[in-house]
C-alpha cells in the first residue's frame, strides 16, 4: 500500500505541474502530457478513481490563486478538459478490453466448431488415428483404430503404444521415444514408413504409417495415421507373380520380343532375341532400332513396317522378311507388329515380335524338293513306260532289217540306229529306276568287296593324275542289298569325283562302322537309330557352289555340258540308297572339294552286337567341356549327352563367347568341342586365340569336312582331335575321352 501511495504522490505533482502549464497557455503541448500521465497511470496500476483523487487536489492547489469568482469558473472548465485528456487512455483501454473479450468469445467458438469438425473426421477416418504423449502414452483412439488393432478405446486410452507393435520392434520404439523427449527429434516424424502392427489376438499384419509431432504447454505429443496395407501388399505380392510369371514365359518364347517407343528406340528385348541376332543388351537398349548392331537392322522391310503400316493399324500379323545379316548370315523372318497404349503416360509402345522361320523354310523346302521329285518322278515312270513300248518294236524291227539289208551303207545305218537305241532303252532304264525306287534282289553283302572292286577299275580307268586311295578297315558291318545297284551308285559318285578334277587331286574312298543312336537322329531326319555300315567318297576337286547344293538329287539337274550328263545319275543313286533304307549326305566347299557320304543300314545280327556293346560307352568324372556350337539343336543335344555320361559343360554360341568363356575359365577347363563354322568369329579364327591363352589347351574340331587333313590346313593350327557332323554318342565320348585322357602336349 505504501508503495501506491508513493506513486500518487508523485504522480499527483506531475499532474499539478502539468495542469499549470495547461491553464498559462501551452494547450497541445500539455494536453499531451495529461494523456501520457493517464498511460502512465494505467501502467502503475491505478485506476479511474485514482486519478479523480489526484485532479481534486491539483485544483485544491490551484483554485486559491485565482483573484475573482470568474476566473475560478473559467480555471474549472479548463481543468475539467484536461482532466478529460488525463482519462483518454483508460477509455480506449476500456474499449479494447471489450473487443478483446468480443475476438476472443468470436475465437472460442470458432475452436469449438474446428473441434468438432476435427473430432468428426477423426471418428470417420478410414485409417487409424492415434496420439500419445511423450511417453508413449495413449492418449486419442479413433474408431478405425478399434477396428485395425481389435482394442476399445477404453482398452487403449492409457496404455502404451508398445503394445499395438511386435516385440521385436519395442526396444526401437523407446530409443526413438527417448530421443524425442530430449531433442523434439526422431527419425520417424515427419515420414511415411511400413512397419508391422500387432493386433490384440496377436496376429501380426503390414501398415503404412505417418507419424507429426505436436507441443502445448502441457508437453509434447505425437500423432500417428496408421493404415491397414494387407490387402495392398497383396496385390502387389501377386502383381510380383504376375510379372515373374509373364517375364518367365516371356524369356522362354522362342520368338524373339521387342518394345520401342514412339520414337523406334528399344526400351526391352527378351533374351531370344539377344540369342539369336548375337547382340548385347548394352549395344541395344535405349537405340534406335535401325541401328543395332553396326546397322545391321537397317531392313527396308522393317522400316515398312514400322514406319508405313503401323501407324495405319493397331497390329499386323505374318510380315515376312528375308535378309542377310553380316554377323549371322541370311535368316527368314515373320514379324508380327502390335500398338502397346499406355494410359498412365497417354503414349503408345510398339511390340515387335520376330519368328526366326529359316530352318522351317530350309524343311518346307525340303518336303517340297521330294514332292516335286516324286511327282517328276511319277511323270518319268508314266513316260518311260510308253517310251518302253515304243523302244521294243523299233528294237526288234532292227533285228529283221539287218537281216533284210546286206549292204554296207545300210549296215552302217543300221548299227547307228541300234547303238543309239540302245542308250534309249539305258536312259528310259534310269528314269524307272529313279520312278520305282529301285527294286531289286536284297541279300548280304560286304561293302570291302564292292569298293575293293571299283578301286581296281578307277586306277585301270581313270587319270594318272587323279590319286585314288581306299581305306578299308577289317570287321565291317554285313548290309543287305543288290550288289549292282549299289555298285551303280558308288561308281557313279566316282565318276563326278573324277569330273570335278580336271587337272587331277585326289580321290578317297573309306568305309567304317558307325551307330546312330537318338542324338544323331534328331541332327538329321532321314536317319534312323540303329547300326550303319557308311560309304565314303571324298575327292579335291571344285566343289559344289552353296546355291545349287540343294538341287544336285533332282532329276536331269546336271551342271556339266550338254551331252557330257544326262542329270539322272544323282537322283538315281539316291533313289537306290534310299529303297535300301539308307540315306546321303553331302558336303562341299567351293575350291576344296566334296564329301558323299552313304548310310546303309547293317543286318540286324550285327545290330544287336551294337546295342549290347553302346551300354559301355565311356563316362566323364566331372571334367569341364567348353561346347562351341552355333545350331542350338545340336549344342542340345551335345550338352544333355555329356551331362548324362558324367561331365559338366559350358556352352557359347560364336567363336568371340568362346574365347571370352575360356579366357575366364582355362584352368577349370579340360577340353574344347569347337564347331569350326560359325558367325562373329569362326572356329579357324577361335582355335588360334585359345591357343594364344593357352597353348596346351586340348581342343576337338567338328565339321562336316571329311578329312582331318582339310580341317588342319583350314584352321592353320594343330588340334588334338576331329569329329566329323553328324557324330553319335559314342564317337562323341569316345573322342571326348580319348582327349581327356592325354597329356596335354601331345597332339594328333
């Protein structure tokens, strides 16, 4: 109280002092200080009252100096204003007092109504809401959360939020709490995270969860949206499986698949198509189409498609297109073209599915080639049978003319008409015999006896400068056939060996045993599994041009000059080779020469000797084989026969895959099956690049040429062994074995 009446004291001086001035004349200046003394006494606490208290006595001071009753008057009204001024700030103070109390009033309705509001959406929420001190104490639970974690909000009001996570997760929880009371900081607040919940069966299940923090004078707190993702996880665990599942097939098509863009840059390519065209993912994605693999797919063909059809039609089906392709040779396509729309980005994708149909074309081809000798064949036989009738009575009339005319000049006339009546009735003979497939008397026969036979005759017949050498081994297989035809058809394979050497070489014949099993049954389609005696005929002459390779068994096709053949001999032999249940096969290579090749099927004694002795075959202790093979069938093939007999094997498609296989793998490797014809780099080229690496590597060499000395004059290099295509299971492991178990320097 003394401490009020000190400042009265005080302030009732300023204001004597200041009302003084007011009243001498100095208006503005002193009504400004009688409004600052009113804030000044409003901020020492005093009140209305207290400054009435304060005017009265500054008047009681100042009312005795005034000389007459007017003046007196005319002192109040002033001091009366003044005292006014004085009160100013109390007024206004007053008033903002109740506009304060009217915002505030305004403002605890509208918090009232965002609570409600915010109450509302809490309970409606589809996703669990939930506040917890800095404990991690509960101190809000909504309606979902009662359904998501099974407790009532009576249950959960309290409790720890321990208890709505695993336990495994508990002791983070109270590391981030911990840190959260003493720094306002967590790793969690202010992220979106997936976590696991707890329910109160136990039962655990996904959640997404969005965790704030907030702070009021009573502490801190936390608030977290928690929401129930099974269902998402779900679906996107079968989404997973779906895509897996699509991919998996995808990469097993045998067609190769392709996605461009709008812009015909590769946005995928499955691994058939990598596999196929020899290209790399790094060399191919994100590249414009036409300029993958050097521009090797620069295809008008393609380009019509892509850039003609296509935008014209929503998919095109069975676009057919032949191409020669620098690193793989020439390859027949179907091309089937489809739009892709995407409605999450409004663009369009383009599938491009290409069939690789080569080896189909090369077997319609085939099936073609033997329809059309069939039907020419039946054509032949028709006709040969009428020209037969028309031969017979010319023939026999020549008998009676030559008896009726004596003369010389009629002789000679006669004679010529009876030679070539003769090489008529030959002719109209091979047509029948190419027509009827050969019929004749099947008995037993030892191969050594018919070359044995025609060796002698080709060094009677042919020319000195055409060495001709035959290999003969003992122990042959027994055949059943008719000795002249088959004398017909290696005579005849002789005779064109002879041709195809007019300035000489050397002309070889060998024959050997050979069991065909399954494997070598899938590599060609006219074999059959079983015992084989085969017939070879080699010789180092031209060669037959690739082109016309596939046409030299049809009939009256001939190569050499008019009246030099007569295109029948070809198709003939393998006519007969055919009615004997055997079969041909050629190879050649233009400026080297050519290979026949005469599978006749043995007797079935000798065949079940073969089948109880192929039980035997030689198996492998683990040894890593290196297998070379551009054909996929054969490398198939050749990879599932090695594994079943004990081997383990790498595989590589181009003569670069091999090199690169064997660089990373030399120590673990034990020997190279090479294929010596390839694309990228061939096996001339791979074999002298392995030895560069590794000059002791054990390498075998397959081809279809017949002669190893061929193959080593080829390839320019030593090899440890050759295995000429087609090969069975047992030559392959044999050789296989046969190498493996060799030192490694020594060579053939």
């Amino acid at each position: 109280m003394l401490i009020k009446n000190d400042t009265l004291c005080g302030l009732e001086k300023q204001y004597s002092s200041v009302l003084q001035d007011y009243l001498a004349g100095r208006g503005e200046t002193a009504l400004e200080h009688a409004y600052e003394l009113g804030r000044k006494a409003i901020a020492d606490r005093l009140g209305i009252l207290d400054m009435a208290a304060i005017h009265q006595r500054a008047l009681v001071r100042i009312l005795p100096r005034t000389l007459t009753p007017q003046e007196s008057s005319e002192t109040i009204k002033k001091a009366a204003q003044f005292f006014a001024e004085s009160l100013a700030p109390f007024e206004m103070t007053f008033r903002g007092f109740q506009e304060s109390i009217a915002e505030l009033h305004n403002l605890n309705r509208t918090l009232e109504q965002s609570e409600m509001k915010f109450r509302s959406v809490v309970k409606a929420a589809n996703d669990a809401i939930i506040s917890a001190d800095s404990n991690g104490n509960i101190i809000s639970w909504n309606r979902r959360a009662q359904t998501i974690f099974g407790y009532t909000e009576e249950e959960a009001l309290g409790k720890s939020l321990s208890i709505l996570i695993p336990e495994r997760c508990r002791a983070a929880l109270s590391r981030e709490l911990e840190k959260f009371r003493g720094t306002d900081e967590s790793k969690y607040i202010g992220k979106t995270l997936e976590f696991y919940g707890l329910r109160k069966d136990g039962s655990e299940f996904p959640t997404e969860i969005s965790i704030a923090s907030w702070k009021t004078g009573e502490g801190k707190f936390i608030t977290g949206i928690v929401r129930d993702i099974t269902e998402r996880k779900k679906a996107e665990q079968a989404l997973r499986e779906a895509h897996a599942y699509s991919e998996s097939i995808v990469e097993t098509l045998r067609e190769s698949l392709v996605v461009l863009d709008p812009q015909l840059r590769v946005k995928t390519a499955n691994k058939t198509f990598y596999k196929t065209f020899k290209v790399l993912p790094e060399e191919t994605l994100n590249k414009f189409i036409y300029d993958i693999g050097d521009r090797q797919w620069d295809i008008p063909r393609l380009r019509e498609l892509l850039e003609e059809i296509i935008p014209r039609n929503t998919h095109f089906s069975d676009f057919e297109v032949d191409y020669e392709f620098p690193t793989i040779g020439r390859r027949t396509m179907i091309l089937n073209a489809r739009r892709l729309h995407q409605t999450d980005v409004d663009t369009q994708l383009i599938l491009l599915a290409i069939e690789d149909i080569t080896e189909r074309k090369k077997l319609e081809a085939q099936i073609l080639r033997t329809q059309r000798m069939e039907s020419i064949g039946t054509l032949a036989g028709g006709i040969a049978h009428d020209l037969n009738n028309m031969m017979t009575p010319m023939m026999l009339s020549l008998q009676i003319l030559k008896e009726k005319f004596k003369d010389e000049q009629s002789q000679k006339l006669l004679a010529i008409l009876e030679q070539n009546s003769k090489r008529a009735a030959e002719l109209i003979k091979q047509v029948l015999s190419f027509a009827r497939g050969v019929e004749g008397e099947r008995k037993p026969l030892q191969v050594t006896d018919i070359v044995s036979e025609i060796e002698k005759v080709m060094k009677e017949t042919f020319p000195r400068n055409i060495d001709i050498r035959a290999d003969l081994p003992g122990g042959l297989s027994t055949i059943s056939g008719d000795v002249t035809q088959l004398h017909q058809v290696i005579m005849n394979l002789c005779v064109n060996a002879r041709d195809a050497m007019p300035d000489g070489g050397i002309l070889s014949t060998t024959a050997s045993n050979i069991f065909i099993d399954e494997n070598y049954a899938r590599m060609n389609t006219e074999a059959r599994e079983g015992l084989y005696c085969v017939i070879t005929v080699s010789d180092t002459g031209t060669g037959i041009p690739p082109e016309i390779l596939d046409r030299i068994f049809e009939p009256f096709f001939t190569t050499k000059e008019f009246g030099k053949g007569t295109g029948l001999g070809l198709s003939t032999a393998h006519a007969i080779v055919k009615s004997h249940g055997g079969f041909i096969n050629v190879y050649s290579e233009v400026g080297k020469g050519t290979t026949f090749k005469v599978y006749l099927p043995a007797i079935r004694t000798e065949l079940e000797k073969v089948q109880e002795h192929k039980l035997e075959l030689p198996s492998g202790h683990g040894e890593l084989i290196l297998v070379v093979e551009d054909e996929a069938s054969i490398s198939k093939v050749t990879c599932s026969t090695l594994e079943m007999h004990g081997y383990k094997v790498l595989t590589a498609d181009d003569g670069a895959q091999a090199v690169a296989l064997y660089a990373q793998n030399k120590d673990k490797i034990s020997v190279v099956l090479m294929d010596i014809m390839m694309p990228v780099m061939d096996g001339h080229a791979s074999i002298k690049a392995i030895h560069r690496i590794n000059p002791g590597a054990r390498i075998i060499a397959t081809s279809g040429l017949s002669e190893k000395d061929k193959l080593m004059k080829a390839t320019g290099t030593d090899i440890n062994a050759f295995l000429p295509k087609p090969y069975t299971a047992e030559q392959l492991l044999k050789t296989i074995h046969k190498t493996c178990s060799r030192n490694k320097d020594a060579k053939l």
